[in-house]
C-alpha cells in the first residue's frame, strides 16, 4: 500500500494551547465557512510547530472553493465578517477563547487558500482573487495579533502554555502532563482533537519525518526582484529577530506584523511558506526588498553566517560560503 502524501503548511513559534485552539476552530470550519477544513496532523516541538496535511485534503479544500458560484462575493462576504468582529472591552480567558473559535476559522481563510493554491498549483486562480485575499490577510492579521495578545495576557501562569483550553478554564492543571507536551504530536481527525505525547510521540516524529522529501536545492517563487549578497540569520522565535544587523538576508517560515520593524535592516528576505499574498511578499513589494517565498527548506539548509546570494531574477538562494 503506497503511503500517503503529507505536505508541510506552515512553521510557526506558537504555545500549546494556542495550537489546541486553532485545532478546536478548525473542527467548526464547516459550520462557519461552510465547508470542512479536513484532517491536519502537528507536530510541537519547544514551542515550534510544523503542521502537515495530506495532500487529497488539500485537493478537497479547494474543491469546495471551486463549487463557489459567486466567489468575489464569497470572500466580500468573509471581509464584511471580519470587520463586525468586536473583542469590545473583554479580558478573560473564557470570553476570549469563545471569541477565538468564532474569529480564526474566518481569520484563516485568507491564508489557508492562499498556501493551498500556491501548493497544488493553482495559479489563475491564486491571480484572479490576489487582491481580495491580501486585503482579507491584511485585515484578519491586525485583529487576529490584538486577539492574541489579549489571550496571552489573560492566561496567568506561564505552565498553562501547555495546558488545554478546558484544563485553563476548570483551574486544574497535572505538573507532569504538560511537561510531556513540550514535545507532542496534535492529531485532527473528523473534528476531534487528539494529543499523543511520550514515547509513541518520540516515535511518530520519526515515522512522520521520514515520509516528507527534501531537495537540497534552495528556489522559490519572487516576491519581489534584485540580487543580494549577505549572511543568513535563521528567525524561528520572536527573540530571534534581535540578532539582525544591517544587509542581513533574514530566512524565516513566514514573517508576521512584529518582523516589520526589522525590515529596515535587512537586505532580502528569503521564505519558508508563503505566496505572493503573504505578508513576506506584500511587505517586500512596499519596501522594494528582494524577496523569495515558498522555498519550502530555506531554514532546514541555511544557518546563521551563511554568506549566501539571494537571486530575486531567477527565484534562487545559493550557499557563497559557509
């Protein structure tokens, strides 16, 4: 029996419970978009997560974006949405988290197209709704990073990062459960949330590892044209942004709102994720920074001091001197 198909969606630095609740708004994605999201598997590692989804869910996805009749008029009606959603004055965990499961699955759409259409290929399509769906991803990622913000300040004791939304909610937490989800599989499957931890984790990271391929060749798709020498700085974490200095070639998963500042400094950026409506790419475009997206292994081959050529013209990245 040949084996499944998984391809790599997103790298994040996120806690615990965060990935929990994304997963838990994902199990209503049918109910407020109106069509299933799909199984999803993730793994969590100190804080970073890779999550993976079989490549016929993909296809699925889209297909049900496909059957839309009017689609300029779906994703108009999604911005309108997104625009009513008010957090109003609220700053406890309970009403936040409620919020949370309503707002993402909204939140998402933007980029869970996006990263689907540029992974399968679907380019005319990608083009035709571009500008609708950089003005949806720009929108939904304004409200979505005060909304997390107001969660991660409601949440009290840092342990409960590793807890689950319902442990956070009834106060009650088990000191040696959450160590072993520092490192943890999250399964979605027919909605439902599932956790593996400890050994049978350990051992699915590498059964699972294992059946996602590699190229050693850097390429990606051009954000925005130039040629560049400079040294690679790897950004996982937020932390990791300090260590930027100026004519850098910044190599991340994806950028978000809180890499901006450091823009300035950089001389091209060079990305895991993405497509030309990612916020890497639209940032690019407005700074006029050389950039690559969508190279699927820039941070897995690139390290820090790499000196290294970012070639925006022909979409390559090259090791100079390592």
């Amino acid at each position: 029996m040949p084996k499944e198909k998984w391809l790599k969606i997103a790298t994040r630095n996120l806690p615990f419970v965060r990935m929990v609740m994304i997963y838990q708004s994902f199990a209503r994605y049918k109910k407020i978009i109106g069509w299933p999201y799909g199984d999803s598997l993730t793994t969590f590692d100190n804080g970073i997560i890779n999550l993976y989804r079989r490549e016929k869910e993909l296809v699925k996805f889209l297909e049900h974006f496909g059957k839309i009749g009017d689609k300029k008029k779906f994703l108009l009606d999604i911005e309108r949405r997104i625009r009513k959603t008010d957090f109003g004055r609220k700053k406890d965990f309970a009403s936040l988290y409620a919020v949370f499961l309503e707002f993402w699955p909204l939140a998402n759409l933007a980029l869970a197209l996006e990263n689907a259409l540029s992974i399968m290929g679907w380019k005319k399509t990608a083009a035709r709704y571009q500008k609708q769906l950089v003005r949806l991803r720009s929108l939904s990622q304004d409200k979505m990073l005060r909304l997390e913000k107001l969660i991660d300040a409601s949440i009290k004791k840092p342990s409960w990062r590793l807890a689950t939304p319902d442990e956070i909610l009834k106060g009650k937490t088990d000191q040696v459960k959450l160590k072993k989800r520092n490192k943890s599989i999250l399964i979605l499957e027919k909605n439902k949330v599932k956790i593996v931890t400890g050994g049978r984790a350990v051992t699915r990271f590498r059964l699972f590892t294992a059946t996602i391929e590699e190229s050693a060749l850097i390429s990606g798709q051009i954000a925005f044209p130039g040629k560049v020498w400079g040294r690679a700085k790897v950004v996982f974490y937020k932390n990791d942004l300090a260590k930027l200095k100026k004519g850098d070639i910044l190599v991340s998963p994806m950028t978000e709102v809180d890499f901006v500042p450091y823009f300035k400094k950089v001389s091209a950026i060079v990305t895991d994720e993405g497509g030309l409506t990612s916020h890497a790419a639209i940032v690019a475009r407005e700074m006029k920074k050389p950039c690559i997206i969508g190279t699927k292994i820039a941070t897995k081959v690139l390290h820090d001091g790499d000196l290294v050529e970012v070639d925006a013209t022909k979409g390559e990245v090259k090791i100079i001197k390592r």
